[in-house]
C-alpha cells in the first residue's frame, strides 16, 4: 500500500503541526471556501475522536527540509 519513497507514518516520523497551522492552511488554500470550514465536517472533525475513525492510512516521503504526507481517508 505505500507508494515508492514513502513510509509508514507513525507519531515519531510526521511533522508537528498546531491548530493555528492548520487554520492558515485552509484560509489560504482555494482548494476549501469559508462555507467549508464552516460546515458540519468541519465541526465534525474537531472531536478528538474524529482523526481515529476518518483516517484510514497515511504515508510520509522527506527530502530534505519537506515533508510530503499522504492519508487515504475514510468519509461517512
């Protein structure tokens, strides 16, 4: 399942992102609008419990200073 030059995610190998991170990456990608992050997903996924049923596998390639992650998420 993980893509050439990329390994299994664990806690020890992703980088560490805050919610203000998080929160300047969507106001500033055209790929999400306002009425997004507004919405019940959005809401949604603030539980802590959100992240252990949504994310199905995530994968990390490093090449120097960046860090490509990839997850496959699970919507319901």
């Amino acid at each position: 399942m993980t893509e050439a030059g990329f390994v299994k995610a664990q806690s020890d190998n992703l980088p560490k992102i805050d919610a203000f991170m998080m929160t300047a990456y969507f106001a500033s990608n055209p790929d999400f609008t306002s009425a997004e992050i507004r919405g019940v997903k959005a809401a949604r996924s603030t539980r802590e419990s959100y992240g252990d049923s949504a994310v199905g596998y995530v994968q990390v390639k490093r090449d120097g200073d960046i860090c490509v992650v990839k997850a496959q998420m699970d919507y319901t």
